[in-house]
C-alpha cells in the first residue's frame, strides 16, 4: 500500500501520464497550471513571485517521496552544447510499478492532469517559463480563453434570440 500524499500523488500521476518530464521547472509549471487552468487544487503552495514565474520548492520533497516509494527515477543526462559548453538535464522517469499503480484520484483530477500534460508536453521549461511570465506575470489572456468565452458568449445570446430553443438556435447558426 502507497504512503502518500495529495501533492505526491499528483506529481507521480503527472509522471505517469508522461513517462519522463525534463526538468523541476516544468513539472512544477505543469502542477500550477493544474490548479491555475483546470481549477483543481493539487496540495501545493505555488509562488507567482519566483524568478521564474510559479514554481513550488515542495517538489523537491516529493520527487523524494516517490523515489523512496520506487515510484520514479530520477536521472541526470550530461551532454555538450552547440559551443562546446556542458549541458545537465534533470529527468524525472516513471518506473513499472508507478506505470502498474491506479493513483487514488478522481476521474476529472485524471483528465485535468491528461490534458494539462498534452497542452505543455511539447514545451521546454523555458517556453513554459516565458509564457507564465507574459499571461500570469504580465496579465495578458491567452487567445484560446479568449475564444472559448466569445464562442460562449455569441452562443447565449443566440439561444436568448430564440427563447431557450436550443434546437432553433442551432439551426440559425448552422444557415
């Protein structure tokens, strides 16, 4: 039996969604924006003002947790850059067992964290980093929350039109 708790279990399902995660920074985006997006709370203290936008120092403890618990691994990769210079990267693994291990959360906890991870997966750290900095930071609306509420908004004022008639409204829409 699993000895762990909210944060831990969060961070391990994010893990498991991905199978391996470059990097505390995005990990700890990933987790904020879990919370910040999908209006799901995780556990954990996020603080917008670090350097780097959101960011939790709990998430050192629990990649601890789950390594103890033979959950994740944890690796470094050395290689060198474009000018000769060394490059470190951090690399979060999920083991069999987390891979064969049903996490205790809900199924919209599940989903929020599924699509969270496909949203920022193709993303490094840093781009992560800037956009929290330009939408959090800097209060600019990213352009698909935009478009969501314009869509849901033109689409109230059709269905008012038609009185609640869904069905008339849809058919206005589709002419």
């Amino acid at each position: 039996m699993l000895n762990l708790n909210r944060k831990a279990i969060f961070l391990a399902q994010l893990i498991r969604e991905a199978g391996r995660i470059e990097g505390e920074k995005k990990l700890a985006k990933m987790l904020c924006y879990i919370e910040k997006e999908r209006n799901i709370k995780t556990g954990f203290q996020f603080n917008k003002n670090y350097a780097h936008g959101h960011y939790t120092f709990e998430i050192k403890e629990e990649t601890a947790k789950l390594q103890n618990e033979k959950l994740i691994e944890f690796v470094e990769e050395h290689s060198t850059g474009y000018w000769g210079e060394p490059i470190k990267k951090h690399i979060f693994k999920a083991t069999q067992k987390l891979k064969n291990t049903d996490l205790p959360l809900t199924p919209a906890e599940k989903r929020a964290v599924h699509s969270i991870y496909r949203e920022y997966a193709p993303f490094s750290g840093n781009q992560i980093e800037h956009y929290d900095h330009e939408v959090y930071r800097h209060g600019k609306m990213r352009a698909d929350i935009e478009f969501k509420r314009h869509t849901i908004q033109n689409t109230q004022k059709l269905i008012n039109k038609h009185k609640g008639n869904e069905k008339a409204a849809l058919a206005e829409w589709l002419s």
